[in-house]
C-alpha cells in the first residue's frame, strides 16, 4: 500500500458532518432506497470526508444510517481540499448520473431476484413494473410479424416467475400477465 492509499475507518456518525453546500438533495424515495440497501447488505463502501469531518461523498448515506439510528460508519478521509474537494464532490454525483442502464440485463437481472432484493436495489413495485413495461414494448417490437401466444396458468406468483425464467431462458419471447 502506498502513501496516498486510504485507509477505511469506523468512526463515530457524531464526528462526520454533512456538506452544507452539497449541490446534491436526496428525497424520501432516495433515502429509503439507501435505507433498504443498508439494512440488507449493511456498508458496502465507506463515505468520503475531509479532514474537518465534512462528508464529500456519501451524503445520503450518512442520512439513511442517522434515519436508522446507527452510532458509527466507516469513512475514508481525503487530502483534498478547497475547489479540489468540491469538484470531487460534483464528479462524483454527476459521473453516477451520466451512466446508463443496459434495461434488458436489468429486466432479468431484477427478476430473479425475490421482492425484498429487488427494494433492497432501489426498485419499489410501480418502478419495477415502469421497467418490466418498457421492456415488454421493446421485446414487442422485435417480434416477428407472425406471433403465436399460448397463455398458461401458474399456481402463484413464485410459480410464474420459475417459468418465466425458465422461457426465456431458452430464448423464448414472454409476457408476464397477472389476470
């Protein structure tokens, strides 16, 4: 490990300040996310602070964990300071918004997983259902103009999941239907 590499440290949430000109708001929707994350998988990656204690990056992290009554959190401390440390703090917002989905990878990626997973990734059910559309209009799209349907019934919504899995997992073309 070199001079420069940062060392992860668990210090207490009292001693770390958020950023007063953070260019960057998080509303109930995000912190719930951040909460449903930190809940299920705990700290994946520390915040970003400076040497006076103030968050640089991880703001919302640092307010889901105070939401959830949590004591300590794990930090990096920076050595970059004054218009360093707020470009750093900008980048690291924008560079994330500047990323896109690869939808169609997301669609079976987040099926697979079970309810409590897909919150515990950001989705809630009316977001979930948004993607699952788009990705219907889309596979729509690049039907063949002769299409075929066969609609089957599944006991339960585990049951039509496994099947729609297991379809489109030879490279079938599915819809899910919930009559």
């Amino acid at each position: 490990m070199d001079e420069k590499s940062p060392v992860i440290l668990i210090v207490p949430l009292s001693s770390v300040q958020p950023d007063p000109a953070n260019v960057r708001r998080h509303g109930a929707r995000n912190l719930e996310a951040i909460k449903a994350s930190l809940l299920r998988f705990g700290q994946q990656k520390p915040i970003v602070v400076d040497e006076r204690g103030v968050i640089r990056a991880g703001n919302g992290t640092y307010q889901a964990a105070r939401q959830l009554g949590w004591t300590h959190i794990h930090i990096i401390r920076t050595q970059l300071t004054g218009p360093d440390a707020i470009a750093y703090a900008i980048a690291d917002n924008r560079t994330a918004q500047l990323a896109e989905w690869d939808e169609e990878a997301l669609n079976r990626q987040i099926a697979a997983l079970d309810e409590d997973l897909q919150n515990a990734a950001g989705f809630n059910r009316t977001e979930l259902a948004k993607l699952m559309e788009s990705d219907r209009s889309e596979s729509v799209e690049k039907m063949p103009p002769e299409i075929y349907e066969v609609a089957v019934g599944c006991v339960d919504e585990a049951d039509q999941k496994q099947l729609f899995e297991r379809l489109t997992g030879e490279g079938r073309t599915c819809r899910v239907l919930t009559i």
